[in-house]
C-alpha cells in the first residue's frame, strides 16, 4: 500500500457574505488549475471594514493536493 504524500499551498480567499464564502471561493479557484485535491485547513480569518460595517470577509486557507501518481493512495486513505 502507497502511503499518499502531499503539497500544501496557501491562499486568501475573499467573500462579501461570509467566511464559508471566502473558503468556497479560494477553494473552487484552486480547483480551476490543480488536481487531487484532499483537504484544507483555516490558519487566518480577517475582514475588511467599510463606513463602520463588515464588508467583506478575507481567510487565508491551506489546501492540500496529492502529487501525480498519488491518486490511489488518496482514496485508499478516504476510504479507511
């Protein structure tokens, strides 16, 4: 059995509505040019504030992805 390893990037994904949104959209960004993706973790959450109201939400994520020829061992691991 393959144990799966993997590389972490970090982005900062912004959202007017929420903090859920800013993850969605870093992660559905990333998914447009790497493979494999597996998980993500949140490591900062900041907002930005306009005329003493929220206006948007910025949260910087860690995504992790499996390198090329990982692919079974990834599911093998989801499975478990």
């Amino acid at each position: 059995m393959t144990s799966p390893v993997y590389k972490k990037i970090t982005l900062v994904g912004t959202s007017r509505q929420s903090i859920e949104g800013a993850v969605q959209n870093a992660i559905a960004t990333a998914s447009k040019s790497l493979r494999h993706l597996s998980w993500f973790e949140i490591n900062h959450v900041r907002g930005h504030i306009a005329d003493g109201k929220i206006d948007s939400y910025q949260v910087e994520v860690a995504i992790g992805f499996s390198l090329e020829g990982q692919e079974d061992a990834v599911h093998i691991m989801t499975a478990l």
